[in-house]
C-alpha cells in the first residue's frame, strides 16, 4: 500500500480533491498499483507555522500562493 505526503501551507478542500485525484491516478498508471490501494495524505500548515528565509508566512504571506489563507473571511 504506497502513500504519498504532500506538505504544503493549508489548502481548500477544492485544491485537495484535484491534486488527489491527479496524484493517484498518475501513481497508479506508473506503478500498476490499482487506486483503491494507494493512499495520499495532506499534512497543511498555517501561516505561523511556515517560514521562508527565516520569516514567518504569518508576518510576509506568499504573494502569488493560493489555499485556506488567502480565502475571504465571512462577515461576522
């Protein structure tokens, strides 16, 4: 049973189901694995638990990244 770990800062339920099904399925036409045996694993981050150049994302955001942290907040 392969699996696959993707770190990254925190993605949209959205973005997990494409790369999901993107990475499974490539991984299965390569390893012959069938899809229902191979497992892929997010492990996300927020913002105050990710640094770049020795900067927390949390005080300089990636610009150009989108996931969970750049989706509008709901008005109160």
């Amino acid at each position: 049973m392969p699996a696959i770990i993707v770190h990254s800062l925190e993605l949209t339920d959205e973005q997990k189901e494409i790369l999901a099904d993107k990475y499974i399925t490539i991984f299965s036409e390569i390893s012959k694995v069938p899809k229902d045996r191979i497992y892929l694993f997010f492990d996300g981050y927020t913002l105050d638990n990710a640094a770049c150049d020795g900067i927390l994302f949390s005080k300089r955001p990636p610009k150009l990244a989108v996931g969970k942290f750049s989706q509008q907040k709901p008005a109160p």
